[in-house]
C-alpha cells in the first residue's frame, strides 16, 4: 500500500466513519464538510443533502490536489429503510473494511437483516464504483463513486 493509500484509509476512518464534527465554516454555501490532516496530506469530504446527497472528497500533499472522488447516494425504498439505519448500516460495514486496511471493493457485510455490499473497478489510481444495502434481495439503497489521481 502507498503512503496515498494508507492516508485516504485514515482520513475516512476518522471523518465519517469517525464521526468527526463537521467544520464550523462551509467552503461552499449549504454543504457539510468534514476534513483531516496529518504530516503533509490533507483531506476534505464535502457533501450536500442527507437521505439523498451528494459530495466530493479531494486529498491534497504540499496544498497540491492529487486525488479525488464524487459520489452520489439515494435510499431507493423510503418504506424499508430510512436515512438512520441506513447511516448506521454503512458505518458499521465501512468501519470493518478500513480495519481491514482499504477504502475499495469487494466488500460484503450483514447486518441487522441488511446487507452492505461495495464493489469497485480499478485502483485507487482510476476507479469506478457501486456501494448498495439490500433486504430480501432488494436493493434499497445505491451510491454511485468513481475518482482517482489528480493531474495538473
């Protein structure tokens, strides 16, 4: 693993997973920012919405952006599954796969009668990917991701 990769790992562990506070000030008006540091990298996920939302996280070494990742998330079937649960289930299932050391796919958990599965193409190079929560086979939830190296 890169010393890239290994950041972007702790970095979400300690925002979302980590439920860290959001910033007092926004960088653009009406998202939610959460952001970490440590020795020359520094990292921003920025989002806008809730139940369904929108963001983009962008890692920076020596205040130069050369990573980044959108994505966009929805609950598909408000009647089975609300933005809490739903938050719950991706924390939990997110917090198992950084512990196993990586932030991309082929990532399966169960999880109070719901299953978290992420599958990714790629590398943390270039990649294209789908995180969804189902019940009973149905797919109640899906996030849409795709990022990579940032080129000047």
């Amino acid at each position: 693993m890169t010393e890239l990769e290994a950041f972007i790992v702790e970095a979400k562990a300690n925002c979302y997973i980590g439920r860290a506070p959001k910033n007092d000030l926004s960088c653009r008006d009406g998202s939610h920012d959460l952001s970490f540091k440590k020795a020359d990298f520094s990292y921003l996920d920025s989002y806008f919405g809730g139940t369904d939302f929108m963001g983009q996280e962008i890692v920076w070494h020596h205040g130069i952006p050369i990573w980044g990742m959108n994505y966009f998330g929805k609950i598909l079937h408000d009647e089975l599954l609300d933005a809490e649960t739903a938050g719950r289930i991706i924390t939990t299932s997110l917090q198992n796969l950084y512990m196993q050391g990586r932030f991309l796919g082929g990532f399966s958990h169960e999880i109070e009668g719901y299953r978290y599965r992420d599958q990714t193409e790629g590398s943390y190079r270039r990649f294209t990917g789908i995180e969804t929560i189902s019940r009973d086979k149905l797919c109640v939830y899906q996030l849409d991701y795709h990022g990579g190296m940032i080129r000047p």
